[in-house]
C-alpha cells in the first residue's frame, strides 16, 4: 500500500472505506523512510484519481525517500530528475528555467509548465519578468512527494499549462511522528536545519508541521553570507465519513544569489569549441558576486532614488493561508481547493553582460590610449593589472522592487459516475478563478570590474588618455549599457476565469475521454518604461558626475493604461485501452493556449492609449500536440514508453549577445515551433537492488520565424536527448547510490553556429543506520565537478575569444544527522 500519497487520492480512499482507514495502524516516519512506495496514483493533472495504467496520460512521482536521497541543491537539480522535463539550473537556488518535450525555452522562466503546491499554482504565469515560480517553493521535509503530467490533459485541468504540471504534494499527518536533520556543507559554507511532524488527534483530525533555517556562503563563492532564510508550513485535516477538509498555511522568508554569467575562454571552432576558465574565476565554486561591488542606484516611479546591496540576492517573503475539501453527497463528489498567498520579492542580481581583455574594451568606451584604475579596495587608485586574466567585465545589476506579487485561485469541481451500456461513464465539471498581482518597479546600474572570482572582484574607474573620467565608483550609467526603454514600472491585476468540464467512459479494457476548458483573462493596471535619460545628482553628494549626466528615468505621474479581455479555448481527446492487468496503450491529442501576459506588454499588440488588445492573435499562444504510448508494470518491473508531436506557437522576448556590440540585447520573438520525439522511464526491483532509469530524444526546429535565415533551424539549448541513471542498493544498516544524468550537445543560439558541449552530473550518497531511529549521511552532487554549461549569450565565437555562460555547480559534498521520533 502507498504511503505517501495525495490529498486527493486519500479522500478517495476515505470515502470508499473509512472505517478500515481508522482501525489501520499509522506508519512511524521511522518506518517510512524505510518502506518502498510503490503507489502508483495518478492526481494530478486529471479529474480523478486514477491508476497509472488506466490513464492516457504521461506522468512520474519522485518519491520523500528518493527525494531524500538524491540531496538537491535547489529544485531545478530536483526537476531534473522528471522524464521529458529539460532544466537550465544554471542561476543556483531561483530562477531557473524549465520546459518539457522541446517546447521553445525562448525566455527565462516556466512559460508551459506549471509550478504547483497541494494542486494550486505558485504564480499563474511562470514567466513574468525576473519572476519564476521556483522563488517562492521550496523541496524540503514537508514534501511527500513530486508528482509532474506532460502533455495531455494539463491542458484543459489547469490554465496556463499547456505543457505540463510539476505539483509538490505536502504530508498532511498520515505517518507518525518526525524528524530532525542537520546538514552541512563539507567543501562548501552550509549550515541547514530540517524538521517536521505529524500525528493523529483522534476523532478524524491529524496534522503535520515542518520547515527549515538555512544560512552560509553557500555552494559558490560570493565573499557574502548570501544564503539565509527559511519556511514552516502547517495544515491540519479533520477526515468524516463522506470526506475532509484541510486548513494548511506557510511562512516562507528567504534569500539566496543568482549566478547568470561567468566569462569563460573559448578556442577551436564553433563546431568543436574548447573552453576553459579564465585564471582567477572557477566557473564551478566560484562567481563574480563581491562585496567589494557597487551598490543599485536607480530612479523609481517617485522620481527619488532606490538603491540595493548585492548581499540581498534575491529575497522571497510569501504568506499563505488555504484549504482544501472533498465531500460525497450521495453519487458526487465535490472537491473545492483555495489558497490566497501574500507574495512579495526583492531581487538585487549581477548581470555580467560582457568582458574581454582589457585594453580592448577600454579603448572601445574610452578612446586610444584610455586608462584604467582600481576604484575600491586595497588598491584604490592604482592601475589595473593586467597579470591575473587581463579581463575587464561590463556587468549591469538589475534591481526588482516587487512588493506585490501575491494570488488568489480557487479551483472547485463536482464529480460524478454514471452507469451507463454496461459502463462507467466518470463526468466532471469545475470552474477556475485566480487573481494574479504584479506590482514591480525594476532599475539597473552599469559599471566595469575585473574578472576576479571567490568574493575578491572589485569596480574598475576608466579615464581617457587626457585623465576625463568616464565612470565614478566604477559606474559608467546609471541605466542598462544598451540604452533606454529596460527600466520599467508595472501595476497590474490579471483575473483568469475559466469553466471546465470532462468526461471518461470506461467498458471493459477500453476507456475514452475527452475534456475542454475556456480561459477568459481580464487585465487591468498601468505601466510605463524609461524614455530618456537626465543630468541628476544620484548619489546625493552635491555634484553631477559623468554617469550622473545620464540616469535613466521615468517620468513621475505619467503611465500608460492596459485594459484588455482575451479568452481562449483548450481541448484534449484520448483513448486508452488496457490490453491485459500489467500492460496498457494509450493516445491522445490536445490543443491548449498560454496566456501572453508580460510579454506583450510595452509591445505594438496593446494600446498605448486604450490598453487595448491591438493584435488578437499575440492575446495567447498555441499548443497543440499529439501523445501514443505504452505501459507495463509487473513484478518490480515498470515501463512506461511515449511518442510525442508538438506544435507550438510563440510570443515572447529574448535575451541574446549584439554581435556588433558583444552586448546583452533583448528581441523581439514571433514564431512557431515543431518538435516530435520519444519519451521513456523505466525501473527495476530486485531485493535490495533498484534501478530507475528515463529518456527523452527530441528532434526540434524553428517552423516559422520573424527572421527567415532562422526556419529550419534547431531551438537554442535543446539537446537531441536527455537521460538518466539511478542505481541504489538497500539494507537494514545502510543504503548506498548514484544519480547521473546527461544531456548530448545542443547550439548556443538559434542561429546554429557555436555549439555547446554535452555534459553528465553524477550524484552519489550514502547513508548508515547505526542504531533505531538514527540516519548518518553523506551526499555528492556533481561528484566529478563537470563544466556542465547550460547556456551561453554568443552565437558564435567571438573575435575577443570570450564568451559569457551560466553553468550548474560544480562538485559540492554535505553531511547529514538525521534522528526520527
């Protein structure tokens, strides 16, 4: 029987049987996290819980103890894990970037993923600017487990999530009792705290409690304590015999750093390229963060100056308080889910936008002849010293101010079977409603620093031959390097309503369905970018610098108004049939819509004037895709294998390298995209002995493009196939594996040129039982401290043999003492 499960799947289980539920002895965590899970459930992304192989779905859970086991650093590492779900988990804690089966990764974020909690989303749309829902979600001890949908009826059981749903599912007090663990960073600075709880009250109620504290350094140098913070999260069950309902809250106040770009050195060709660190930065340990580093500095919507730390990194607060039930009344069931959550965000991150040797650069800001210095430090004033690396770094810090990101959803729906030819025909109608806020004001300060990694790099001043400055502190503008029209100030409210319905008919082995959803968004608020820059005493030291000669500014009192309604609808059609008890196939085909959200905004699609939708078409965009597969599961044996066809409409903003400038740039993307592929996960069981294994091959390209050189092209970053291994061996006194994971090469840009290396992270554990109640372990992530690049700006190697790239972490190893009670 499952241990961990479902919300969902509980309440079913309840309603079917309730008093054998209550004379079941609870399971001790203790003997939990010595029990293989091998449930098989599948809640999320469907109208009903349903097993696996009567599902036309494609779906996988990770498990607590897997989750346990495998140690992620940050839940991109976790994600990972996901069949058919590509990662860029380059940017560290937050921030990373997610996408399933070759759906474009055109921007940052999640734009056809949905990131959820208990069934309901972080944020409805997980690509808002310099906003991903991973931010505001943390893996810890609370976690029951990870259950993820890709494709199929994502499409039309939540809003916004054409692609696929990833849903951390709490622990809500079915296992009894707890635990405490305490982690350290062994090679890196990490000082962690986990616990929960939960138990029964008898009468129907139980409860669970858990959260952590962590602070340090963390897994990269930053010379700053940059990680510090924690959560707890409560909920308390009360169980009838018709139901539940459930009360849960979280407390959630952190911060940790993002880590976009490193310089890396490149040699050989675009098609076998070599690259190496620079000397002085290690682009696994280390970064450019210092607190040697200037401060933000930039002129908000009250025309008086803001300014940010980087030791703030980017800091998360979210408050939420929700519930959820599920009663039968007669011959339905009625499920209500609601959670309002108080989010808030204040993100100060490095953006190396480009670095070269410094001669060159300076000569290109500061003419021939054009002189550097140190403009903080131990060596303030004196030259610069070309002997380390000889790089000088244009880097930009982008400051969001977001103090109101928070959102209502409520999702009810009413289920009921109906016996119908000898059949169960299971029909579902819900209706969705959510509030989203965005009120965000994001400014940038540019400055030059050396290329100097561990906490040590400091702003470089550029003066021209005859001694003009050019920067002060190292600032050389108080905006972005590329001009104006990135500071930008948002206030808007985004309602979706969206009505829903379903139904199953299942006779025999034969089962089909079919379900349909229309999103209706109303958007209403303000916003307004930068339009010039001005002379303006930012520092207030009574003078007017150079940079100061040109702050980016926008203008007090003057916005622009956005006021628009777009409705779509989404639909999803499948078969399955169940061939015999361990084997069934399946097909399906879907059509789903993506919201624009941010990425029209300050675009031709809406009025400046009205905030009107100007172009209609650019209101959303399209998925449509196609799903065959297969299931078996026998004997310890699971095979699950899916063929996929995918095509996808974009609308977005890109973030690429000017050739001409060797500066970041944003463009805009209007496209469409092909991807078709196949799909696996599989795992075996023998005694002690497991194995688990996925991959997903992918053949992707650029249909249509607003650049033609571009059609035919393959999509930036998508490698041709992903997999990974996960051996384990089990015993009463200890537990021992790995967990490696791979990606082939994929292109850095679009445009088809440099490539980017394949990359395989392998994780180990160990842990020892020693006596009852009692876990010792030990966790490597990226054991064999592979470069894994997930990401580089240039096209193409450039003529300064510099490029800037994110990569994951590089080897870290933590210690574990973990005491159950």
């Amino acid at each position: 029987m499952s241990i961990y499960t479902s919300a969902t799947a509980i309440a079913v289980c309840a309603i079917a049987a309730p008093a054998a539920a209550q004379d079941t002895k609870p399971q001790t965590a203790w003997e939990a996290s010595r029990t293989v899970d091998e449930g098989d459930m599948v809640t999320t992304g469907v109208a009903r819980g349903r097993d696996r192989l009567n599902s036309a779905t494609s779906t996988s859970a990770i498990k607590e103890n897997d989750i346990i086991s495998i140690a992620p650093r940050s839940l991109a590492e976790l994600f990972r894990n996901i069949p058919g779900i590509r990662v860029n988990a380059g940017t560290g804690e937050a921030g990373n970037s997610y996408t399933v089966r070759g759906l474009p990764l055109v921007n940052d974020g999640s734009k056809y993923i949905q990131i959820q909690e208990d069934g309901l989303p972080v944020l409805e749309f997980g690509d808002l600017l310099t906003l991903t829902p991973d931010i505001f979600v943390r893996a810890d001890l609370n976690v029951a487990q990870v259950e993820s949908i890709r494709g199929g009826s994502a499409s039309t059981f939540a809003s916004n999530a054409p692609g696929g749903v990833i849903n951390l599912i709490s622990k809500t007090g079915e296992v009894e009792g707890g635990s405490v663990m305490a982690t350290i960073g062994v090679d890196f600075e990490s000082y962690r705290t986990d616990f929960d709880y939960g138990t029964k009250l008898g009468d129907g109620w139980r409860f669970h409690v858990g959260g952590f504290y962590r602070e340090g350094e963390g897994p990269r140098e930053t010379g700053m304590n940059s990680m510090r913070g924690g959560q707890v999260k409560l909920n308390v069950t009360k169980q009838f015999n018709t139901g539940y309902i459930r009360v849960y809250a979280k407390v959630l106040d952190d911060r940790a750093p993002s880590f976009i770009n490193t310089p890396l050195l490149v040699s050989g060709t675009n098609a076998n390229p070599d690259f190496t660190d620079p000397r002085g930065i290690d682009s696994q340990q280390s970064s450019l963060l210092s607190p040697n580093l200037p401060r933000s500095l930039w002129l908000g919507a009250s025309g008086t100056p803001t300014q940010g730390s980087l030791s703030q990194g980017t800091h998360a607060k979210s408050k939420s308080l929700g519930f959820d039930a599920q009663f039968s009344l007669g011959e339905w069931s009625i499920t209500n889910r609601f959670r309002y959550a108080d989010q808030s965000l204040r993100s100060v991150i490095l953006f190396p936008s480009a670095a070269a040797p410094a001669a060159a650069f300076a000569t290109r800001f500061g003419g021939p002849g054009a002189r550097l210095t140190y403009a903080a430090g131990a060596r303030a004033g004196q030259a610069f010293d070309p002997s380390g690396n000889g790089l000088l770094t244009l880097s930009f810090i982008a400051d969001s101010d977001v103090p109101d990101v928070s959102n209502m959803t409520n999702d009810l729906r009413l289920s009921r079977v109906w016996n119908v030819g000898g059949g169960d025909l299971t029909t579902t109608a819900g209706l969705y409603r959510s509030s989203q806020e965005y009120v965000s004001e994001i400014g940038f300060t540019t400055f030059f620093h050396d290329a100097v990694g561990g906490g040590q790099s400091v702003p470089l001043n550029l003066t021209t031959a005859t001694g003009i400055p050019v920067t002060q502190g190292g600032v050389l503008v108080y905006g972005t390097p590329t001009g104006n029209g990135n500071t930008k100030n948002t206030d808007l409210n985004y309602q979706v309503t969206a009505p829903f319905g379903s139904f199953n008919f299942a006779k025999g082995k034969f089962a089909i369905g079919g379900s349909v959803r229309w999103d209706n968004v109303r958007v209403r608020g303000s916003i307004i970018n930068d339009s010039g820059t001005k002379p303006f005493d930012i520092n207030g030291n009574g003078s007017i610098s150079i940079p100061e000669s040109r702050v980016t500014f926008v203008p007090v009192g003057v916005t622009f108004p956005v006021n628009y309604n777009h409705d779509y609808v989404s639909y999803s059609l499948s078969a399955n049939y169940r061939v015999s008890e361990p084997f069934a196939v399946f097909a399906r085909y879907s059509r789903g819509g993506r919201a624009g959200a941010d990425k029209i905004l300050f675009t031709p699609a809406v009025s400046t004037v009205t905030g009107a939708l100007v172009n209609s078409v650019a209101g959303h965009d399209t998925l449509r895709q196609a799903e065959v597969g297969l299931k078996y599961r026998k004997d310890g044996i699971v095979l699950n294998l899916t063929g996929f066809y995918a095509l996808t409409d974009e609308t977005n903003a890109q973030i690429t390298t000017n050739p001409a400038t060797g500066l970041a740039q944003l463009a805009a993307v209007t496209r469409s995209y092909k991807a078709y592929g196949l799909e696996f996960e599989g795992g075996i069981r023998r005694g002690p002995f497991s194995l688990t294994a996925h991959a997903t091959y992918t053949e992707a390209e650029i249909d249509a493009a607003e650049n033609p050189a571009l059609v035919g092209n393959i999509p930036r970053g998508q490698p041709k196939l992903l997999w990974g291994l996960r051996p384990q061996y089990d015993s009463d006194m200890f537990s021992i594996g790995a967990n490696v994971i791979g990606t082939t090469g994929s292109f850095a840009q679009d445009v088809n040129q440099l490539r980017l290396p394949a990359f395989t992270t392998v994780g180990a554990f160990a842990q020892f039982r020693p006596m009852e109640r009692v876990e010792l372990s030990v966790n490597a992530s990226n054991l064999l401290n592979e470069r894994a690049i997930t990401s580089v700006s240039e096209g193409a190697i450039p003529a300064s043999g510099v490029v800037m790239a994110r990569t994951m972490y590089g080897r870290t190893v933590s210690a574990s003492a973990r005491f159950f009670f």
